[in-house]
C-alpha cells in the first residue's frame, strides 16, 4: 500500500501545479518563478515514476499546457502541438543522448539540429495557396484559440509566401517580445500609468491573446519558425528538420540565426556553452536550447509519448534571476 504521505504530497503537487498552468497559460499572469514551476514539476514526476499506482491521466506531468478560453474561437489542431522533455544538467542531456542511440539501435553518431529556445508563445500558422488563413495557440495541445487577426498584425510574420511553397503549410514557431523592446514598452506604459508586464514570455503571450487586435497591433512582437505541422505535398519536403527550416526561410518566414546542424552529441554539449556564454548579447530571451534528431525517418522511428517528442529535448540554462518581482511579490529563486 502506498504511504498516504505520499499520497497526499502527490495530490498537494497536482493542486499546486494545476493553479500555476492557470495562472501561467490562461490568465498570462504567474505567481511563481518558472525554476519553482520546474521544480515541483520533477518532484512529482519522481513520485509517480516510483509509484506507478499513482501515476493518472489528467495529472499536470500528462498534459500540455492549458484549456483553450472560451472568449476565442476553438481551433482543432490537425497534428497535436506537445511540449518538449527538458535536461537540466550534463548528465540528463547525455542520458538522453543515450537513449536516442538505444532506441534507434544504433552506435554511429547521431546528427541533431541545434537552435534556441525562445520564451514566448507557441503558435500554429496555416498558409493556403500560399496566404496566411488562420493562427493559434497551442491551448492544450489538441485545441487552440483563433488569434489569426492578432498574428497578422505581426511585422516580420508574412502574410503571403514566396517561391515554390506547398499548397497547404502549417508552420509552428513563437511568438515573442524583444528585450530591448519590452523594455521600451514598459518605459511607456510606466510612464503613462499603464499595465507593465513581469517579463518578456507574458508580454508576448498576453499581447497574442487580447480580443482586440488593435491592441495587439501596438505590441513589438517578432516571430521565429522552428518547424512545421500539417503539409501538403510532403514530397518537396527535406529529410533532415534543419534543411526544412532553410525551406521554411526560403519561402519567406523568419527564422532564428543561431540555429546550427551539428553531427553529433558532443556537438550539442559545444552550442549549448557557446549560446550559454552569449546568452545576454541575443535580441530576445531564451531559458535554453533545444536539440532536435536532424533526420526525419529517425524522428519518426523515436516517435512521441504523451506529452513530448522522443526526438527532442530543451537543455535548460540554469535560472537567471536571483530575484524576481511578480506582480508586486518578491520570491526567492
Ligand atoms: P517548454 O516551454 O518547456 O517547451 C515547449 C515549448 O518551447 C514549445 O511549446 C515552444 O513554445 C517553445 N519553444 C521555444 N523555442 C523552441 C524551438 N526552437 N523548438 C521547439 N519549441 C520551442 O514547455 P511548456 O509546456 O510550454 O511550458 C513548461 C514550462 O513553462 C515550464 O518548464 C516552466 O518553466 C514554465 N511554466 C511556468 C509556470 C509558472 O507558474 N511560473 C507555469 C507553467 C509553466
């Protein structure tokens, strides 16, 4: 029989972790800082991993992200938009190395594609016959809000592509907010004794939120395109994710410039302490990297669990911020 300590500790996580995914993904407004998130996140994947008994479908280590609200339009995703397992050390990243090789029953040397993990909002683009027709959030993986109206006020976002593109393309990438420009944004709105956003994640995603785009309109948010979803005429398509990203570049979306194809492991470990070193010269915010298997058929092979790709995993940097102040409220980090 399970320890009812344990019992009530895993229930307690699961209450606690489901308030901060509201506070977090539907209200844009979190209470705690994401290292705390992190935190109690792994210790209750712990519990359940050592007491299977207690692992439940609906608990938050099952599930992504939040319910879409019921002020947007609800927009079915086509192919589901998961999360994505995170390291936070060298040893959780050679781990996870390792079982890529073991699942694809391979010695040689794996080739990932290398890019930042940008903080801000996940988003879906669908593009026919080359026009932009509709964009959404992640919501809860399967179903997201219509925000097509918010994201066509986005500057560096094309509304029509360019070049041989396929007749439908949906792109996924984020949202977010520069720092320079959060900066100048809150300046104003300081000075104008208006709302001021925690962070650049939150000003991003509340700004792709509002139900007015004319709002959105006024915010400084840029878009990067880290992959695709749902395509027609797979068969223009590369086999390896950093050739499809230079797809994506070539029919006009932007993409960041510090994604790299490395070949191997080893070559992860390099760009992870070389973006960790440079972190602070970089336009916009990232809380990691994320390393992806660069060839489709093994992504494919590695496949996904419930909430996250095989095939992918964000090395977190350690957390910046000694503290922080949100929302009036100082927390140790
Ligand atoms: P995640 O942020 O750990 O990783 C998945 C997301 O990364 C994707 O949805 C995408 O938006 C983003 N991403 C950025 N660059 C990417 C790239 N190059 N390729 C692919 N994806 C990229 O997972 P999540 O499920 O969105 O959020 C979990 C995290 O959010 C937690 O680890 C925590 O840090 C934070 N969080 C904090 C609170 C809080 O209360 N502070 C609450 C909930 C979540």
């Amino acid at each position: 029989m399970t320890d009812p300590s344990v019992t009530q500790r895993v229930e307690q996580l699961r209450a606690l972790l489901t308030r901060y995914n509201r506070e977090y993904y539907e209200l844009d407004a979190p209470t705690v800082p994401d290292a705390e998130y992190d935190r109690l996140f792994r210790e209750l994947q712990a519990l359940e991993q050592q007491h299977p008994e207690l692992s439940h479908s609906h608990s938050p280590t099952q599930k992504v992200g939040s319910a879409p609200l019921d002020a947007f339009t609800q927009v079915q995703h086509e192919a589901p938009m998961l999360s994505l397992d995170n390291a936070f050390s060298d040893e959780e990243f050679n781990a996870f190395s390792k079982r890529v090789n073991e699942r694809l029953d391979t010695a040689a040397a794996v080739t990932y594609c290398c890019e930042p993990k940008l903080d801000g909002a996940a988003v879906s683009l669908l593009y026919e016959d080359g026009k932009l027709v509709r964009g959404a959030t992640r919501g809860d993986g399967q179903v997201g809000e219509d925000i097509t109206s918010n994201v066509r006020t986005i500057r560096n976002l094309p509304l029509q592509l360019q070049g041989d593109y396929p007749a439908r393309l949906e792109v996924r990438g984020e949202v977010f907010m520069p720092v320079k420009a959060f900066a100048d944004y809150n300046d104003k709105a300081l000075a104008a004794g208006e709302k001021t956003f925690a962070n650049p994640r939150n000003a991003a995603a509340g700004s792709l939120r509002q139900l007015d785009s004319r709002i959105t309109a006024q915010r400084p948010l840029h878009f990067y395109a880290y992959g695709m979803g749902v395509v027609s005429a797979e068969q223009v398509l590369a086999d390896s994710h950093y050739q499809r990203l230079q797809q994506l570049s070539d029919w006009g979306l932007p993409i960041s410039a510090e994604v790299k194809q490395v070949s191997d492991a080893e070559g992860c470990s390099a760009y992870y302490q070389d973006i960790l070193q440079r972190r602070e010269q970089l336009r916009y915010e990232i809380d990691g990297v994320v390393f992806k298997v660069d060839n489709i058929k093994q992504q494919q092979d590695l496949g996904f669990v419930s909430r996250a790709p095989r095939w992918a995993i964000a090395w977190k940097f350690p957390a910046q911020e000694e503290m922080t102040v949100l929302h009036g409220v100082d927390f140790q980090v």
